[in-house]
C-alpha cells in the first residue's frame, strides 16, 4: 500500500511538472518568450514564463497592460539582451520602449528555478 502511494506522488509530480511551467534557457530568452507571448495576447502561455509568485500577484489586467507596452504606433520596441545582468540565480533585463515624445523602460528580473529562467516581477520606469 505505501509502495502504491509513493508511485502514486511521483506519477503526480512528472504530470505537474510536465504540464507547468516552460521557463526559459538563459534570462533573455525567458524574457524573450514572456513578451512575445504577451504581445499576441496568449497569456496562457506567458504564464509559463513566471515564477508562481508572479502567477499570483499579476493578474490578466496587468497583463494588458504589458501588452500595452509593445502597442506603439510610432516606435518600437526592443529588449537589450546585452544588458543581463546574471547575478547567481538572479537576472535583471531591461527592455525599451521608444516612441511619440517619451520612452519608457520595463526592468525584468528573472530568477532560476528547476533548471530554468522564470520571470519574477516587471516594473516599469
């Protein structure tokens, strides 16, 4: 009985963590990813890219309003993958906006885990 239990959890964590999150090889492509996905739209998938504390402290709303980030009509917007800095199991991205008379900057730290990049929080400056 207790041999079928403990298969039973181990059965459980492959499926959870086969269908959870992606995360990303190296911080630019995790950040990479992210955007991406949140620019289309495909939050679901964005998702897959965050930390479960940024699952529970951003909510769809906040991510509309990433979205809005990339929805310049007179600018663009680029990440600057040189700038990562990786710290241990920590990352920070910056990622551009530039468009109209102003630009704004996301600053997006990342955190390792389970063998991949995560993002952790977004703050916009």
């Amino acid at each position: 009985m207790r041999k079928a239990f403990i298969l039973s959890i181990i059965a459980l964590m492959v499926i959870l963590t086969a269908c959870g999150a992606k995360g990303g090889d190296d911080p630019a492509n995790a950040t990479g990813e992210f955007f991406v996905a949140v620019k289309t739209g495909d939050y679901e998938t964005a998702r897959q890219y965050m930390t479960e504390d940024a699952n529970s402290m951003y909510q769809d709303i906040d991510l509309d309003s990433f979205q809005e980030f990339f929805a310049t009509d007179d600018g663009f917007t680029s990440p600057e993958p040189d700038s990562v800095e990786i710290n241990g199991n920590e990352a920070i991205e910056r990622i551009s906006n530039v468009g109209g008379l102003e630009s704004q900057i996301a600053i997006v730290h990342l955190t390792k885990q389970s063998g991949g990049w995560f993002v952790e929080s977004i703050s916009m400056k």
